[in-house]
C-alpha cells in the first residue's frame, strides 16, 4: 500500500493554480496522495499521516512519503506552539513575519551592509522556532506508530532537500548556491530492532537513500537501476565504501563536488573555480584553488 502527504507546492499528483507546480506529476506509483495540506505547518501533515496509518489495508506493508514544508519561509512556528527560540522584535514587517526575500533583492542592489545583524539573527531565530516545531510534530507521529505497534518493523527516513543561507556568501533563504549552508542537509535513518543509534561522519548523498531503503527491505535491485550506493554497510559497522565516494550539487550555474574533505565549486556561467578544505574551514570563506591548484 503506497501513500503520499505533501504540503509541498511543488511535489503535487494533481493540477492546481494555486500552487508552484500547476502541473501535477508526482502521483505516480501512489494509491493515495492527499494534497490538501499544501503550504500548511507540520501539525496538518502529521494528522493525515496518522490518519492514513490507521485506515490502510492491515494485511499489506506499507510505503508512506511526507513532505512537510517546516523548517521553510516564511520561519517560525504556529503561535499555539510557542517561541522557544525567537524573543521580541521591532523593525522590517516581513522580518517579524519571517519572510527573507525582501533581503535578497537589497543584496543584488549592493545594499547589503544596510541590513542590520539582528534582522538576520531574528530570521535565524524563527527558523529555530519552526525546527522545533517541526521535532515536535513528527515526535507526535512516532509516537502513533509506537502506540500501534508498527514502530518495532517499519524503517523510518528522515531527510532534507535543501538548507537555508542566512547572508552566508551573500545569499539568503536557499535555491541561490552551492555552499554547505544550503547543500548540508540532514539525513536520519531508523532501523527497527537496533539497540544503538550512530553518527557517520562518511561522506554520502540523498542518492543513497533510495539503494539503502531496497537493500533494507531485502528488494533486489541492480547498480544499473541506481546511481547512489546503499549506505547499510556503514551502518552496520562494515568498513568504510571504497574510493572518494564523491557527492554532487547543482543549482543555478553553479556546480559542487564534495570528498568530504575537500569540495571544487565550479561556476559555469563565467568558467572560475573554487576550491574549499572543509575540515579546516567549514565556512567556505578561504579559496585554496590558486594554491592548491593540483588538488
């Protein structure tokens, strides 16, 4: 039984006006869709989650796709929630509102000196806000699936297709660059029946996911069908994947491959390269591409 919650207003099954993708597409190989939580917090995704669970077909596995659009502009987290992060505010309206667009157009006119520290730092905070809004409502969501017994069987990914720029190279909210602040993303994967959960500091991409959930489920699949690689290896303490294990970005004209330890940016509007050792400079602000022009 194949089932989908999407509060995305791109990832849509059917046509609507209202939303980014007025096209549709993303319904295929799902029994069910429901779209009627476009552009909603976390609490409408994990109600329908929930809602789908308990009334799916009891003798079939399941496969249940959420997007949920929290932490995402504009940030924060519904006001019967809380601020456990943000604190009070006085300034640019759509600043207090959680909306970083506005910022993006003053940077391209040259202004960005002209935007004060705490506007970001407030921005920074809401966006906080929503990402405990958001532990918040899938814990409510384990919390079903624990209570129904379905928690001690059913593998459970968690991950991200992009992160936020907060003035990092300039840039505000995401879809703009290549740098880690918006192709860092979390991935979390559970495995039912494991007694200790890990942190793997090896060097993977969401490519991964999709060999890693087949060869979890015992689904056999060939390395032709995919272009990631399984990541259960690693996680079952097997040792690390041979060679650079490389992880690509695009965006725009822009071009990423990340070893882990060094990452090349390749802008292909004007041909210039960037060349970052990211275990000792995270931030991207040091170019090692003249001086280390070999690597």
């Amino acid at each position: 039984f194949t089932a989908a919650v999407s509060a995305s207003p791109i990832v849509r099954s059917q046509p609507s006006e209202s939303a980014t993708n007025r096209w549709r597409g993303f319904g295929r190989g799902f029994e069910v869709f429901h779209e009627e939580c476009l552009n909603e917090k976390a609490h409408c995704v994990t109600a329908a989650a929930i809602s789908t669970i308990n009334s799916r077909p009891q003798e079939k596995p399941f496969f249940l796709y959420l997007h949920y659009m929290d932490p995402h502009d504009p940030y924060g987290a519904p006001d019967a929630f809380g601020k456990p992060f943000s604190g009070p505010y006085s300034g640019r309206p759509y600043i207090e509102k959680g909306i970083p667009y506005p910022l993006d157009a003053l940077v391209k006119e040259g202004k960005e000196a002209s935007i004060p520290t705490r506007d970001i730092q407030h921005l920074v905070d809401l966006y906080d806000d929503g990402i405990a809004y958001f532990d918040y409502s899938f814990g409510k969501l384990l919390d079903a699936l624990n209570v129904s017994g379905l928690l001690a069987s059913t593998l459970i990914v968690v991950l991200s297709d992009h992160g936020e720029s907060f003035l990092e190279h300039s840039a505000v909210a995401h879809c703009h660059t290549v740098f880690e602040s918006e192709v860092h993303t979390p991935l979390g994967i559970y495995v039912p029946n494991r007694s200790k959960g890990r942190r793997i500091r090896e060097n993977v991409q969401n490519l991964d996911v999709a060999p890693t959930i087949l060869d979890f489920l015992g689904v056999r699949w060939s390395l032709l069908d995919a272009q990631g690689l399984s990541l259960r290896p690693l996680m079952e303490n097997g040792p690390p994947r041979e060679g650079e294990n490389p992880s690509y970005s695009a965006q725009r004209g822009w071009r990423s491959v990340s070893l882990g330890h060094h990452k090349l940016i390749y802008d292909m509007i004007t041909g210039s390269q960037l060349l970052f050792d990211l275990r000792s400079d995270p931030r991207e602000l040091d170019d090692l591409s003249d001086v280390r022009a070999e690597e």
